[in-house]
C-alpha cells in the first residue's frame, strides 16, 4: 500500500509583502518536505498573482478603482507593519538582499517549479475586477469547494 | 458504524467586514458539505455578533467607550485594507450587489439556517463589556476550552 | 500502547499585543489540556520574545533601524485595532487589570512554566538582525523545517 501524501493547505488573504513571503515560505518548506501544497489566493492575496505588466482589459468604474489602487503584483506589495510610505517594503527588500534571502517574486516562482499548486479565488476576483489574463499565466481557478476539499484532509491548514 | 462528520473550527478574531466574509464563506462552504462548523467570535470579531440597535446597558467608563468606539454589527464593520474611512466598504458592498454576491449580514443568517454554531468567546466580552442582550440571539458562550474541544479533533481550523 | 498526545503549533507572526494574547491564551489552554505545545515566532511575533532591557550588540544600520523600530518586548507591543497611538494598549491593560484577566508578559511567563516551547525563527532573526542575546533566555531556535515537523502531525495549527 503507497503511503498518502501529507498535504499542506494554505489560504492566503492577506496582500501584505510580509505574509505573503511567510505563506510561501512555508508553501517551499512543505513542498520540499513532499507535501502536497496548494496556496488558495482570495481577496488581496490576488495581488501576488498580478502581471506587473498593465493589461488592457475592459472593466466597469469600480473594478477599475480597485484595479488602480491595488498592487500589480507580488513585487509591488506593501508591509503588515511599519510601511512608512513604501519605505519599510525597501528595508525588507535590502535586508533580504543583504542577507542572500529570497525575495517574494522568486519565491513564488521557486513555489512553482515545486508544483505549489498556485489557485485564484474566482468568487473575489469576480468582486474585486480581477480577469485570467491579467493575472499569473498556468494558475488554478477555484471557488470555496476545492479549497474545502483540498483542505479538509489536510495536516497543515492555514489562514494567512 | 457510522462515519464521523467532519468538522470545521474558525477562530474570528478580526473585526474586519472582508475577513470576516471570508470566515463567513469557508463556514457556509463547509456547513453545504456537511461539516460540523463553528465559529468562535474572540477580541474585535465579537463586533460581528453585535445588535444594531443601541442596547441600553450599565456598564464602566472604559467598556463604554470600547462599546462606542467598536462597530455594531457586522455592516459597519470596516475594510482590512482600503478602508479610507469608510468609502472602502461602501465600495466592496456596491460590488457585492453588482455581482450578486452576499454581504455579511446575510452571510451570518445563512450559517444560523445551516447550524453553523456562533460561539461568543465569553473572557475577551469581559474585557471589552459586551454583554449577552448586546449580541444576537440564539448564539452559544463559551470560553477557550470549548473551543479547544471543538478544534483538537477537526479537519479545518482556521484563525481568521 | 500509550496513547499519542495531542498536539497544538501556532505560527506567531503577528507583533500585535492583542494577537499574542490570543495565541497565548490558545497555548496555555491546550498546555492545560495536556497538548504538547510550541509557539513559533516569526516576523513581528519575534517582538513578543524581546528582553525589555536594551542589549548592547553591534549591527548593521538597517538593522539597528528596525531594533529601533520595534517594540522590545510584551509589554511595549500595540493593538490591531483602535491603537490610538498607544492608547488603546492602556485601555487594554487596564480592562485587564479591572477584570484580573492575565497580561500578555504574564501569559507568556506561563506557557513557560508549562512547558509550551518558545521557538524563534532563525531565518527572520537573521533578517530584522536580532541576535539571541536580545531575546528571553532559554527559548528554542528553528527554522521552518522544525516548524513543519512540529505541524504536520498537529491537531491544532493555528497562523496568528
């Protein structure tokens, strides 16, 4: 009998640099560890899904608002703490740099060549504006019922 | 034998409309799949829980100026992020009706159709003096043991 | 046989006073319940583990920026909501002072005397520059290979 993988379920809410860099710390960790990991993007943790790249798409004036004043992409995102006006994020980006840490964009790619499965919530990008091609190419799209199923056998489950 | 039901446990801790809509949403999901869902309303997330209407209750100088200064009920609850004072959510719930989506407060009235169960988490009411005939009727009290019950054998726990 | 303990691993990343109550009060419940516990700091939860006393060290100047920055210690730590430039942790604290609940220092005091493993994340320690000898004595130091371990045969995980 083949031993089940474990499995590592992650929903990630938050669009802070900050946490998403500890969800996708732990995403890698797991997946080095022969999870298998799913990062459930909702709300503003689209956001580390996004294109930097503008995709001209058209939208309504509220999608649009919101598609303005969020981030485009992992990059972009601002801190949980301390943001001072953007200035905070550089601190990290240096210290991280400083240290040979991994910043955020390559840890998401790292995350993908693991097999991290990367999901966008289609019920928020539905609210927030947000279409496919603005977003990562080669992600998952699913609603509350694949992230229970992938969730509810899970070891590790968390809400970040 | 029968199978035990799954079983899925929330702490909601923050007293944010968004995260508390996401709380919300993984507890109907999982209530439709058949959990045993809980929610257990801690710190700022007890204002979900909040009447409306202004109870006229006694209470301390310091609980009374939490009591004004905390949101009553869930559709004056303010954004995580974006919140601009106030214009935020007004955003969030113009696009909720756009797309037909759910805005809390009906989001909580569906869990109590589908027996989710609104625990109340009866220490940190203490600490901010909310009182019983302040929050909705029906729901449970209980303090960190119950809910250490609840979580110790679940599938899903999540803090929120 | 003897039967396996239950286990309760709580990612503490939050540098929130409130937050921290939360996840001590979480711990010192499931210690009292005979689960074996650990609190992994990470991020701004590492503030929770800081001495109060200023620890002469020598650092780099971005990481003495955020030395400066951060509060040192339980005590000095903010509120998630209502913070009101410090007034809200007052407020708090004398609310738990009225209601003889237990202050955050003293929470965490007590999780130690039961046996609750206090874990430091190395990998942000490294990042923010703070050095053992900043942070309260005999506490436990992993990275997220500990964390997942400790996590993935848990009853309870919990991301704070």
């Amino acid at each position: 009998m083949t031993e089940q993988k474990k499995r590592t379920t992650i929903v990630l809410f938050s669009g802070d640099y900050d946490k998403a860099m500890a969800a996708y710390i732990i995403a890698n960790g797991a997946a080095s560890y022969d999870h298998e990991v799913t990062i459930f993007h909702t709300f503003w943790g689209l956001n580390a899904l996004r294109k930097e790249k503008l995709i001209p798409v058209s939208k309504g004036f509220l999608e649009n608002m919101f598609a303005k004043m969020m981030p485009r992409g992992a990059d972009k995102m601002g801190l949980s703490k301390m943001n001072f006006a953007g200035f905070g994020p550089k601190m990290i980006k240096n210290v991280i740099k400083k240290h040979n840490a991994v910043p955020l964009p390559q840890l998401i790619e790292l995350a993908r060549e693991q097999d991290v499965k990367l999901v966008a919530c289609t019920m928020t990008m539905d609210l927030l504006g947000l279409q496919e091609k603005e977003l990562l190419d080669g992600i998952d799209y699913a609603g509350v019922a694949a992230y229970l199923a992938d969730a509810e056998d899970g070891n590790v489950n968390l809400f970040i």
